[in-house]
C-alpha cells in the first residue's frame, strides 16, 4: 500500500510515494501549470500509476498555494462577489485597519483591493459588550433589510463581523440562521467561529479572508476529487494548512483561510521530522526551490509557530511588510522568504547596479538554459557558468541543458554592467546569498536564538548548492541534505499529523485569573476538536492535546504564546508565567517578573497522530566512485577548482568526501565547498561539516 502526497511549487510539482511495507520511496517530478494547478497533481499521479493499482494508495495528501495565488490577483482565480454584515459604526473597520503605512516613504504606495466594496458591507443594529452582556437586542429588521440587498446584487459569499462576538457570539449565530433559512446557497463565514480574537478589525479580516476564499476552494478541491475518482483514486484527500497540520479537504473546505500558506509550512515540518528521525533537536529549514527561497526554525523538534500573518503582502529583505496585506488570525508556521528561486530573474536598474528578483522565470519559460523561451539570466543561468550545474542535462537527463542560451542571457547583463560572464554569474551568486542569509537570521538571531548551536537542513532543488555558503555566513558548523532534497517538502506531507487549533479570548490578568472557568473551555475546545479528529477518522488513543495561553505585560500590544499544563489550576498558570518571563528576556533581552502580566487567550492544538514513514536505515561502509570532474569557480578562495564529480546514487553507506565536490543526483545538486567534508548518514542524508581549523 502507499500514501501519496503532492506538492505543487512554482515551477514544479513533486509527487513521493512511500510504499508502507518496503519503506522505499518513489519520486516523481513534473512541470507544474500555473493556471491550472490541479493538472499538475493530476499528471503527476498518471505517472505513479503506469502499471499500478489505484486500490493500492491509501492515502493521498496535497499542499497548495491556490489560496494565495486567488488572494495575489492570478488570472483564472476571480475572487467572488463577497459582502459583510457588521455592527453599527464599524462598516469601515476593514478599510480604515491600523493606519499603518507599509512603505513610509512612498508617496505613491496603494494598499491592496478591498475584498468588499464598500456597498457590500451591511449595518445591523444590536450591541454585546466585552464582557458577553447584551446592551442592545439584534435588530432583525436591518438584518432582512441587508439579506435583501445580498440577494439582489448577486453576492455569493457573507462574512459576519459583529462587535466584541468573541465574549458572546449569540448575534452572530443569529444572523447565520437568518441568512442560512433565507439565502440557503449562500457560503456565510461568521468571525466568531473562524478566528476568535478579541481584536475587531484582525477578526473581521479574519472571517471576510475565509469568505472570499470558500467558493474557490470548494470548486478546487471538488474538481480535484473527481480527477481523482476518474482515476480510479477513492481514497479521502488531505490538505497540508498553514499551522504545519493536515486536515481533510472537506474540513479545509469550510475553512479555506487556514490553508493560505499551505506549501511553505510542509518543508519546515518535514525539517523537524527528520531532525526527530536523526537525533537532532534543533534546525533551521531552507528550502531554495525555483521561485523563492524560504526559511523556518524548529526547536525541540517543534516548529516555531506565529498566531497572526498577513496573506497576500509584501516582503522586503525577508520580512512581510505590516500593512501590505490582509491580517489573518490564525497560527502560521513562523516563515522569512525572500525572492531567490533557481528561476529568480537578475536585471540592471537606471544606475547600472544588479538587482536579483522579485520576479521569476517559473515554469515557463523557465530559466535561460532550459531552452524553452526564456531570454533573462536567472540564479540557475548562473549556478550553470560557475560549474556547479552539470552543463549537459538535469532529472538524470530527462531535461537537457542548453549552456550557449544560458551564457547568452547572462551576457546581456554582463555588457550594461561592463563586466565578464563569470564575473557577473559570481555577482549573482553573491546577491542571491545575501538576501538568504538575511532570512535565516530573521528565523534565528532575530527571534532569540543563536545558529551556531543549529544544524541547516538545506533542501528545494537548488538548496544544497549555496548551503555550505550560507552556513559560512551565520558560522554554523553542520548542514544536512535530505535523501531527496528537491522533493523534500512533499515528504513533509508523509511526515504531518492532523491539527486542529482553536481559542478563546480571555484579556485579564493573570492575578485575576478564574482557573475553573478556564480549565472549563479548553475541555470545550478539546471536546470540539476530538468531534473534528472523529469525522476524520481518527480513533481516540491517536488523538492529544496542547495547551497554551497568549501572555503579555500590562500595557503592551503584542503577546508571546507559552505551553500550560494541564489541568489548569494555580500550579500551570504559575509555570506559564515563569516561561513568558523567560522567552521574553529571550526576544527582547529583558524581562519584567514584578510587573504585572496579562492571559489573551486561551490556545488549544488537537493533534492526531498519524504513523510516520518507517524508512529504511542501511548502514556499512562504502566508497566513493568518481564520475567525472569539471572546473567550479568558488567565491572563497575565489578561483576555479578542479572537482570531482559523484553521482548520489552511487555513494555508499557512510562514503565519506572531502570538499571541494559536485554530488549530483536526480532533484537536485549538492556543492560541497573547499574547507567541507561530507559523509552518507543514516537514511541517505548527507552531513556536510566544516573542517576545523
């Protein structure tokens, strides 16, 4: 039997197989079709059943970036018609936002297109206070009165964001009914049930996010079903969400929100899987793959996760740009990316100087040197000049290379700059790695964390190339390469439980704290995720629970998420606070233990476990065979080297290398730098380490 996931990237989409009773993997990659994603899934899974059973897959799971790309304005991803129904004197709330400015000094910044016209959003009488006490009954009459307009204009998808509905959500499951009994096709997402927060305009962005995005996803994940049926596939399809769980589609369905940064979060939790497969408990993910380069840290062998994220914004130098997109409360694998893709185009402004991104070659035309239109020099292009490429062909010579068309784009940067080919490819390298280096510090001394007690997993097909570069920079010491590092974030589908995160917004102090009552709702909410695991199919001894509570000091704006104990009484509210004093001084180098500290909410993880890929373990000793060798330029010493060439394949267990080397493999090629060894590990993976001095 086989569990099959699917991630579908920028330019490619990845398929691993992993046959449950052999622990072997099969890895297929094919093009990915940018405006009709599910065709990659499905041309990928025509691939994996030449000659098989579809009754042999018992699982398949799939993470997307439709959701974004809806979000971003693709073509064939027209955002319904969506409106709003909120309280009295806060129709605006969506548009007026924070006030803030993403771009402070341009005098020309727009921020993105409301997702609701401003005619779209509807006024309700009836008023809840923050402490759930009705001062004011709905007023049913405007509720009709709006149900009326939302019918006449055609309105396929309601947001509900009514004031302080966290504390009581009793308007908002009024106006629900209403709309479900009048307008019974209609989607209705109400912000009390997919966010919770207690702050109005993040909730309601929350809710209208969810509601422009359900048509959509619905008609996505529905097509995908019955591709899926109409080859012979009638197994449940999960989906990877933003948190790093898995969830099945007809739950995500609902929930659409949940999975708008679906992709980049199955890399990190594959990260932390293996660090947990080889002892390892604490690695920061980089995953390069054709369009973007992303990075995530992992403690403990737990992913460092963020409770609020805005979709659809602006980055700049790694970070998002506060302002720039719609705020989404919902827990958010903690991610920096930058816009350095293998496909990542380099240009030259008006100054004369280079500049690396933001856009990308993609699929198609793809870079240069794959001889399929593109005329642009990209970081491939310039990977190819140095060397580190093999100039003939890729995917064990299923793509051949053309290395004159390659040359020739970056000709035509390097004559505006006035400088040679390999010069201008080494420029390139340089700026790509800078700006990966400023995203790895973001996940790590930015949050508190030192690198140099972290280990790199560099994976994405151009990842293992400029690891021992950027492990230089942040001086870590250790790097390790996945078995199959271009398909590696599809095994973190493989590697996922389900997750289901719900909360409760609290806003007290911690000194004024009702421990009963608190321990009360988060056995509602575990009864409420274990309802969600069942219909999953999940039995009870798989499922567990993780508390935690969103702390601050009196006066702050911003709160820090700690793990509680459990029951919570006295005792766990007392630990909780000592590890907030402690991650606290561990962000911000200080920390405050007199002052006094403030309970947000109320978190809860439901987890259900699913069993991980039990891979084989072949160990013994081996020896390396040279395939060949070629001349590979080097930013330090800064010269061309003769290197030897090995192909992956053919290292044997615990083969050992001394850098330089190319190990070249069918996803993917690893550069081992000079001053690096390298050794076939457990499971296949190499350990690049750097030789003391």
């Amino acid at each position: 039997m086989f569990r099959i996931s699917v991630d579908v990237g920028g330019t490619f989409t990845d398929l691993v197989a992993l046959d449950e009773e052999a622990g072997e993997l099969i890895n297929i990659k094919v093009p990915s079709v940018p405006r009709n994603p599910e065709q990659g899934v499905i041309d990928a899974l025509k691939r994996f059943l030449e000659g098989r059973d579809p009754d042999e897959i018992r699982m398949v799971s799939h993470a997307t970036t439709i959701a974004t790309n809806a979000l971003f304005g693709q073509i064939d991803l027209e955002l319904p018609k969506t409106s709003l129904i909120t309280t009295k004197g806060f129709r605006d709330v969506i548009e007026i936002g924070r006030q803030r400015r993403a771009e402070v000094y341009n005098l020309f910044f727009t921020r993105p297109p409301m997702l609701v016209e401003r005619r779209h959003r509807y006024e309700v009488g009836g008023r809840i206070d923050s402490h759930g006490k009705v001062l004011e009954p709905l007023n049913h009459d405007d509720v009709e009165a709006a149900l009326d307009e939302i019918e006449g204009e055609g309105v396929e998808s309601l947001s509900i964001g009514l004031l302080n509905s966290y504390s009581n959500p009793a308007h908002e499951e009024e106006v629900l009914r209403m709309a479900k009994e009048r307008l019974p096709e209609l989607h209705v997402s109400t912000s009390s049930r997919i966010s919770g927060g207690y702050r109005e305009y993040e909730r309601f962005s929350t809710a209208v996010v969810n509601a422009a995005l359900v048509p959509i996803i619905q008609t996505y994940i529905s097509k995908m079903a019955d591709d899926l049926t109409a080859l012979g596939v009638k197994v449940p399809l999960y989906v990877m969400q933003s948190n790093g769980g898995m969830a099945r589609a007809e739950v995500v369905a609902e929930r659409p929100v949940t999975i708008v940064e679906s992709g980049p979060a199955s890399g990190v939790i594959a990260a932390a899987w293996l660090g947990g497969l080889l002892g390892t408990q604490n690695v920061i993910s980089f995953d390069m793959g054709g369009t973007t380069a992303k990075a995530g840290t992992v403690r403990g062998r737990v992913p460092e996760v963020i409770s609020e994220y805005e979709v659809a914004g602006k980055v700049h130098m790694g970070r998002l740009l506060k302002g720039s997109g719609y705020p989404v409360s919902f827990p958010f694998i903690d991610l920096a990316e930058c816009s350095a893709g293998g496909g990542t185009i380099a240009w030259v402004d008006e100054g004369g100087a280079l500049n690396l991104g933001p856009v990308s070659a993609g699929a198609h035309p793809g870079p240069a040197c794959y001889g399929q239109g593109g005329k642009e020099p990209t970081i491939t292009d310039a990977n190819l000049a140095l060397g580190r490429l093999n100039p003939a062909s890729l995917l064990d010579g299923e793509m051949r290379i053309y290395q004159r068309s390659g040359r020739l784009a970056l000709k035509t940067v390097a004559d505006r700059m006035g400088t040679g080919i390999e010069e201008t490819a080494t420029s390139i390298v340089r700026i790509a790695n800078s700006a990966m280096s400023k995203i790895l510090r973001i996940v790590s001394v930015e949050r508190g964390f030192d690198p140099r007690g972290f280990t790199l997993v560099a994976f994405g097909g151009a990842g293992p190339m400029h690891a021992c570069a950027l492990a230089e920079e942040l001086e870590m010491n250790e790097v390790i390469v996945p078995a199959n590092p271009g398909m590696f974030s599809a095994m973190g589908l493989l590697a996922a439980d389900l997750f289901h995160d719900y909360f409760r917004a609290v806003v007290r102090r911690a000194a004024d704290m009702d421990t009963r009552t608190a321990e009360a709702q988060f056995l509602e909410m575990e009864a409420e995720g274990q309802e969600t695991l069942n219909s999953e199919g999940v039995e009870a001894d798989a499922i567990s629970f993780r508390r935690q509570l969103d702390l601050r000091y009196l006066g702050q704006s911003y709160e820090i998420t700690v793990d509680v104990g459990s029951p919570f009484d006295e005792t766990a509210l007392t630990g909780s606070l000592r590890r907030f004093h402690e991650r606290h001084r561990e962000i911000y180098g200080y920390s405050a233990p007199d002052e006094p500290v403030e309970v947000i909410s109320l978190r809860l993880r439901t987890v259900g476990s699913i069993p991980k890929p039990a891979l084989k373990d072949e160990r013994g000793d081996g020896e390396a065979k040279v395939s060949g060798q070629r001349l590979v330029y080097y930013e330090e010493p800064g010269d061309w080297l003769t290197t030897p060439v090995y192909r992956r394949s053919e290292l044997g267990a615990s083969t050992r290398v001394q850098g330089p080397a190319i190990i070249e493999q069918y996803d993917s090629t690893t550069v081992v730098y000079p001053g690096w060894d390298v050794q076939v590990g457990g499971y296949g993976v190499l350990h690049l380490r750097r030789r003391r001095p």
